[in-house]
C-alpha cells in the first residue's frame, strides 16, 4: 500500500510514521521546506513522534520526505491534513485545503483514494474536495473518504491507535478502501453512512468541548465572588457517578481546535439558515477570561499591578506541547503588562515567542502564575522558596498551591 501524507504538522506526521511503521509505503509531502529539511533530520515538533522512530524508518526504506508532490506519484493513497484555520471575520479559510487538493489533482491517477483528515464544515469532502480535483484532474473515477483526526498531541493514554476513528467514503468502495487503510493502525474504527455525519460529529465533539469550558469559565465567575474556588465546587459535584463530566476552568482557550472547529459548525449551521447561539456564546466568554482574569490577578494583589514582576510558568496553549497557536496566555500576559505588571515566562518548550525568551524560574518575583505545568519545568523551585504562586491551570492534578480559578 503506497500512502502519501500531505501536511506533515501534528496530525500528518503521526499518521504518517503509524501507516510506514505498519507496513505502508509512505511518502510525506508538505509546501514548507524547512520542515521537510529537518524532518528528513527525524527533527520533529510532535511530541509524539521520537526522532528515532522517523530515522529508523527513513533508513529501513519505508518513509520518505518531499517537498516536490511529483515524487508523490506512485501513491494509489493520499491523506490530506492540512490548516483550516478562520479568516479575520471568523469565517473558514479553506485556502490550505484548496491549494493541496490544487496540487493532488496533478498526480492522481485512475482509482485513487483521497482522505480528508483536516478539519472542516459539514460538506467540505462532497462540496469542495471533490469538485476541485475532479476538475482539475479530469479524473471521474477518485475515491473519496472523511476519516477526521481526534489525536489529543502530548495525551499518554489516548492516541492514533487506541481512539476510535469515524470513517465515512462517497462510495461504498471508498469507505472499504479507507477502512483497509486506517485498520493496520486504528483498534477501532465506525463506518458511518456518510461523510457529513463524520464532519459534523468532529466539530461537534470540539463544540461540545468548548462550550462546556465556557460553562466552567463562567462558573469560575461566579465562584470566585462567593470567596472559593470552581475547582473546589466541579471536583465535588464529578463524585457524582452519573450525569455528570468534569470541565475546568483556564485562562481561556487555545490550539489549533477548540478556538477554531466551534466557527466551522456556525459556518455550516448558517449555511442552512440556522443561527448557533450557544458556540458564539461560549466564543465570547472564553475570549474574554485572559481579561477578567488579569483583573482577578489585580484584586489578589492588593488592587495594584504597578510595577509588580510577575512570572508565568508555561505559556503554550496546552500542557507539554510546545505549541503556541491561539494561545490564550498571550492575551494575559499582554493584559497583566497594560495593568502595569513587569511580565517574564518560563516555557522550556516554547523557548522564543515573538521578541520574548523563556527565562528558568525565578524566585525574586512578587507572583508566580501556573498556567501549564509542563514536566519540564520543576515547580519545587517555587515551593522550596515559598513564592506567592496563584494555579491557574485546568489540570485537575494538584501541583501544591491552592487553584485559582
Ligand atoms: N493539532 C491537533 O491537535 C488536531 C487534532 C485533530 C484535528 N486537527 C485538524 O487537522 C488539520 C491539521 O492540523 P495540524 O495541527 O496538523 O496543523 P499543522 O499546522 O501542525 O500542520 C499542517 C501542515 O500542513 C502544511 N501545509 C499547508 N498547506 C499545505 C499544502 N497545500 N500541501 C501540503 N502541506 C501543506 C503546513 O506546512 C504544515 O506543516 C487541521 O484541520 C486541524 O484542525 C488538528
């Protein structure tokens, strides 16, 4: 089985190492040469990808890595898994999937498959994908099948072979040719009847997310005026063996996902003249914690930021990644330094952000702030000298000092 994976970020990569490790002939395509260049180095951002794993392949024959999509033509399979991010007015932009489907039409041959893995609104495989490569191509006779990503990067127990996988084809044929694929390394997987029941159960279980951590957000609000922690209150009421999932709260939300997928279901839902309360809802809430918040930071201190140095321990949009897209610490970081604050962070993962550098714990500080213990960073420097630290972070772990939120 020939595959090629086209988008080599925290989706493709995994996809591709897992189809090469069981047995695939896999070929990595991605537009940015950089990365192609350090990947052929079995350099990665994925952390769940070890730089052993892509050597070992790589020298064994089973993997290779191409900037150039004609190297790319000897593969009967292509998995797509590329941005789909929101233009300025939080509309879908679509212009990463248009352009890989732009370039699959030129090496595609007679009874290919094409599987989408990226993100998109209820439609996108039949409606977009589809048109566009048959189009360009002139070929009729493509598979084409939805098999949407769930991995959770960083997440020890849940990974691309133990979640369950929901695949759906346009034919019947490309919803067996899809199952064969994902079958060498998914224990699990759901044929579902058709590719938009698949696309909408990914947005919806991001949705579902993200509204249920605005919920806890403004939970957290209210919490916080009666003098306790959310926390406190969500840990008891999940004693509770039934009817009930624990969420918790954070400074707002970030990734690739959750701030985004919830915008393509308002897109999709638009489409057919249905208005989306709830998701712009939970949108407004979670956008504005970095605010409130710093102002919650404002009254612990006495009501007054002027000057107080402050640092943030992890600033990636999540625990041990080093991922920095839509994070929210951006915003409370910038927040906190409009209020006066003198704002530095530690992310042994991140290391540079903009014109900014991580900086090791530091104990001369007025508060230390968790917002992701990531395992690299040792938080006993903190304990061991008795800092002024607030948790901010929605790990329900308890890492020593009481939870903020
Ligand atoms: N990151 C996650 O945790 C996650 C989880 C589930 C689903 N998804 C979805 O999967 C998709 C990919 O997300 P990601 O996090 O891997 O993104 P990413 O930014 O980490 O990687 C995408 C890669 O695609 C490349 N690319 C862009 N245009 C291309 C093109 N035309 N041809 C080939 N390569 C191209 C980029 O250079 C980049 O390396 C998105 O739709 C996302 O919503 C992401």
């Amino acid at each position: 089985m020939k595959v090629s994976i086209v988008g080599l970020g925290y989706v493709g990569l995994p996809i591709a190492i897992n189809a090469a490790e069981k047995g695939c002939a896999v070929g990595g395509f991605d537009i940015d040469e950089s990365k192609i260049s350090k990947l052929k180095s079995g350099i990665s951002d994925s952390p769940d990808v070890s730089q052993n794993q892509i050597l070992s392949l790589i020298a064994e024959g089973k993997l290779f890595f191409s900037s150039d999509i004609s190297d790319h033509k000897g593969s009967s399979i292509y998995v797509i898994a590329v941005p789909t991010p929101l233009e300025e007015n939080n509309i879908p932009d679509l212009s990463y999937l248009k352009n890989a489907c732009k370039l699959l039409a030129k090496v595609v041959k007679h009874g290919d498959l094409v599987i989408n893995e990226s993100t998109s609104y209820i439609g996108t495989l039949r409606n977009l994908i589809k048109p566009i490569i048959e189009e360009l191509s002139g070929l009729l006779d493509l598979g084409y099948a939805v098999a949407p990503e769930r991995i959770d990067p960083g997440n020890e127990a849940w990974n691309i072979g133990n979640t369950p996988r929901n695949i759906s084809g346009l034919t019947d044929q490309a919803t067996n040719d899809a199952v064969a694929f994902y079958r060498r390394f998914c224990d699990s997987i759901n044929t579902l009847s058709k590719p938009e029941i698949a696309e909408a159960a990914k947005l919806f279980e991001n949705t579902f997310r993200h509204i249920n951590i605005a919920l806890v957000n403004e939970f957290s609000e209210i919490a916080n005026k009666f003098d306790f922690s959310a926390n406190d209150a969500i840990t008891a009421a999940a004693t509770k063996p039934f009817g009930f999932m624990p969420f918790y709260p954070s400074i707002g939300v970030g990734g690739h996902c959750i701030p985004v997928d919830p915008s393509y279901l308002v897109f999709s839902a638009e489409q057919v003249g249905v208005e989306s309360k709830f998701i712009n809802l939970a949108n407004q809430t979670n956008l504005l914690m970095p605010v409130k918040v710093a102002k919650r930071i404002q009254k612990y201190l006495d009501g007054n930021l002027e000057g107080k140095r402050i640092q943030i321990a992890g600033i990636a949009y999540k625990t041990d990644v080093p991922d920095m897209r839509e994070s929210p610490a951006i915003k409370l970081i910038s927040e906190l330094e409009n209020l006066g604050a003198e704002v530095f962070w530690c992310d042994p993962l991140v290391k540079v952000f903009k014109d900014s550098k991580s900086q090791s714990l530091n104990i001369n500080i007025d508060l230390g702030l968790i917002i992701n213990p990531h395992k690299e960073i040792d938080l006993s420097i903190w304990k061991r000298a008795g800092t002024k630290v607030l948790d901010l972070s929605s790990n329900s772990e308890d890492f020593g000092w009481p939870k903020f939120l």
